[in-house]
C-alpha cells in the first residue's frame, strides 16, 4: 500500500504551521514527520492526534495511491 500525506502538509501550509511546529505541539518524533515526508507508515496513534488536532477524519489528511505495478 501506498499512502501520501500531501493533504496534511496542504492543511499545514494553509494553517501557517510548520512540520516543526505540528511535531511540537502533538509530541511527535522526528522520525515520525520523516516517515510520514516518505510516504511511510505511521501508526494510528498518530493519526488520532493529527484528526484530533485537525478535528477532521483521516482521509482528510492522508490520501491512498494505488501501487504502480513494474
């Protein structure tokens, strides 16, 4: 599976927020803003703390991609 986080960093540049700022504010690792910057897997912990602090759903914040096939 392939995730993108590119609604979350749209929100965040529309909120005027930096990915700093967010892993502050939900105590987040860095580790945990890298894999998300690659498309990686996050847990769901963490995506309750980013709906919570959203007040949205996940997919307003995380979208699917198909896997291209080789």
């Amino acid at each position: 599976m392939a995730f993108s986080y590119k609604p979350l960093w749209v929100r965040l540049v529309q909120e005027e927020m930096t990915k700093e700022q967010l892993r502050v504010e939900l105590g987040l690792s860095s580790a945990t803003i890298a894999k998300m910057g690659k498309g990686e897997h996050v847990s769901m912990d963490v995506l309750d703390k980013l709906c919570t602090r959203f007040e949205c759903q996940p997919n307003d914040i995380i979208e699917h991609k198909k896997e291209q096939e080789d």
